[in-house]
C-alpha cells in the first residue's frame, strides 16, 4: 500500500512537471509569435503618398549669371618712339577715333615725304615709257621694269603712310577707359598694349542652361534681366547667341546683350535671367520632393500592393516646389511624397494619407 502511494506521489509530481514545461512551451511560443509580429510591423515604412497631375502650363525657366562688357579692346603700339602725349585715365569716357597718345613723328614724317616724292617720279616716269612704248622707243622689257618701280613705290608709299598715321593712337570703341599702360615721357615699341577700353552702352549676360531649356526657348529670343545690385531694374536681354558645344556638366552657354541705362552696370555684376516659352504646355507634375536624387535623372518610388519599386525618371524643375516628369510615370501611379529615405525596392509600406 505504501509502495502504491509512492508511484502515485511520483506521478503526480511528473505530471506536474509536463505540465509546467507544457506551458513554458507554449509561452515561448506566443512570446515568439508576438516578437515575429514586432519585428514585421517595425520592418512597415509609414509612407505619405500622391497621384501625377497633368496640368497645363508656360514653361519658366530662371538662371543664374553674371555681366561682362559688351566689348573688350586692348589698344597696341604699332610704332615705336618717345610718346608726346597722353590723353584719358582710368574712368574715362572716350569715343570712336578720339586720340589717346601722340608719338614723335619726324622720322616717320621725312620718310612719307620721301615716298611720295619717289611715287611721284615714278608715275612720270611711267606715262613717258607708256608713250615712248607707243611708237616702239622703248623695248617691252624697259617697259616692265618702269612698271615694277612704279609698284615698289606704290608699296613704300602707301607703307610709310600708314607709319605715319600709326603714331597718332586712337580709340577704335566707344567706352571706359579700363586700364593704362603708358605715360608721356616713355619710349613706346611696337605690340605693347597702352589701353584697354571697355564698352559699357551695351552689357552682355550670360548664364549656362540645360538641354532641354534652351530647346524650350520662345521664338522672341528676350529673357527679363535682374541684377542683384538694382533688385527694382527690370532689364530685357536680347539673346545674341547659343554655344553648339556644352560644357562638362552638358549646359550651354546664352549671351544675352541689353543696355546700360545711366552707365550703372558694371562687368562682374550677378543676377539673374528669366526666359518663358512662347507655347503652352501640358505635362504630368509632381512635388520636388518625391524625386530622389537630381532632377534631370532620379527616382521615385511607386507604391505596389503593400510594398515599392523604384524607377528612374527623367524631369524639369517647374519652380522651387514641383517638377515636370517627362518620362518614367503614368497618371495612375502612386508616388510616395516622404518616407523614401528608409525606402528600397520590395521595402513593405503602410500609407498614412492619399493626397489626391
């Protein structure tokens, strides 16, 4: 009897231990479920998600620039002397043939004068051969060589004359003197550079612009001009010219001309361009914000049953807000707005709002 309340004793005992490692088991089993269920629902990106929308529009494009002078020239020497005179300095208003320097021109005098004797002769001697030739007095090789004196001394003329000119120095623009390398007194030689004038009636902005940009152009080829300085001036720019060739980032450089009202432009100057497009356009648009990486080639995500796929497209900033998707996007799709930096393909999602 004591050795069958032993066994029972034991029983019991076991059972108790099964069932206490029963529900260990099944603790561990829930505790896991729930862990599994914590981790998925932490692996859920909240997403904020919006739908294209087509919308008509004038294409605005504003770029960044800076001014230059409409024309640069550095005046040179092309005589050598002492100089006489110097007339302008830096700051200086100067007009088309005003003369700026004076060089001692004796030798060049006394050598015209010479020429011009030697032309003279020359041109006698030729009509009395031109007659002589006539009645056969001469022979034609006498004839010839009076002809080829007569041409040397065309060129010695017309040679000593423009030496002559070129120790009067003037000014080939009309504009601001910008710098000055010669001072009265000073012996000048030929190539050295004694002025540089600046033309500053008319400025030249120029910006660099993408691709697509300068194909959108308006036919009118005006852009509005705003210089940082005169915020209130609102200038117009006449485009002049379009680069064939882009530079290593693939924009083109505009050069726009516009005037100098009151000579208060300076070459240096930044500002601002805006060009709009002649022709209405039509396009999908979505938020800046949605695009991933640059503009021209980025990504968006598209929302796909409970997760995302990325997809490259290919767009035009509108304004500081949205861009023009061109390619890559359809009106259906829906684009996630934020949350994309916690985003890859396949990443599972949970929309927290439908913009429409």
């Amino acid at each position: 009897m004591k050795q069958i309340k032993k066994y029972a004793g034991i029983g019991i005992i076991i059972a108790i231990v099964a069932l206490g490692i029963l529900q260990l088991v099944n603790n561990k089993k829930r505790l896991d479920n729930e862990l599994q269920a914590m981790q998925q629902y932490s692996m859920v990106v909240p997403v904020e998600v919006i739908t294209p929308e087509r919308q008509g529009f004038s294409q605005q494009v504003t770029e960044n620039g800076v001014l230059t002078s409409g024309a640069e020239v550095t005046i040179l020497s092309e005589t050598s002397g002492k100089v006489l005179s110097v007339n302008g300095n830096i700051g200086d208003k100067v007009y088309t043939g005003q003369t700026l320097v004076t060089v001692e021109k004796e030798l060049a005098e006394s050598q015209f004068q010479l020429a011009k004797t030697n032309l003279e002769h020359a041109e006698k001697d030729l009509a009395r051969y031109d007659n002589l030739a006539g009645g056969e007095a001469v022979t034609q090789q006498q004839l010839e060589a009076v002809k080829l004196k007569y041409k040397d001394a065309q060129t010695q003329f017309t040679a000593s004359k423009k030496q002559l000119e070129n120790t009067t120095i003037r000014s080939p623009i009309s504009g601001i003197i910008a710098s000055r390398s010669v001072e009265k007194g000073s012996y000048l030689l030929p190539s050295v550079p004694v002025f540089t004038i600046v033309e500053q009636d008319r400025m030249v902005f120029t910006v660099n612009m993408a691709e697509e940009d300068v194909l959108a152009l308006g036919t009118e080829r005006k852009a509005g001009v705003f210089i940082d300085a005169f915020p209130e001036k609102s200038l117009t720019g006449n485009i002049r010219g379009i680069s064939t060739v882009p530079d290593l980032s693939g924009r083109y450089k505009v050069e726009m001309e516009l005037n100098n009202p009151g000579n208060i432009l300076r070459a240096g100057m930044s500002g601002k361009a805006v060009f709009a497009s002649d022709t209405d356009n039509e396009g999908l648009v979505i938020p800046r914000k949605c695009v991933v990486g640059s503009v021209r080639d980025g990504k968006v995500f598209i929302v796909h049953g409970d997760t995302v796929i990325s997809k490259q497209v290919k767009a035009r900033t509108l304004n500081e807000a949205e861009v023009l998707v061109a390619e890559g996007i359809t009106e259906t799709d829906r684009i996630v707005l934020s949350g994309q930096i916690n985003l890859e393909d396949g990443s599972k999602i949970r929309i927290l709002n439908v913009s429409p």
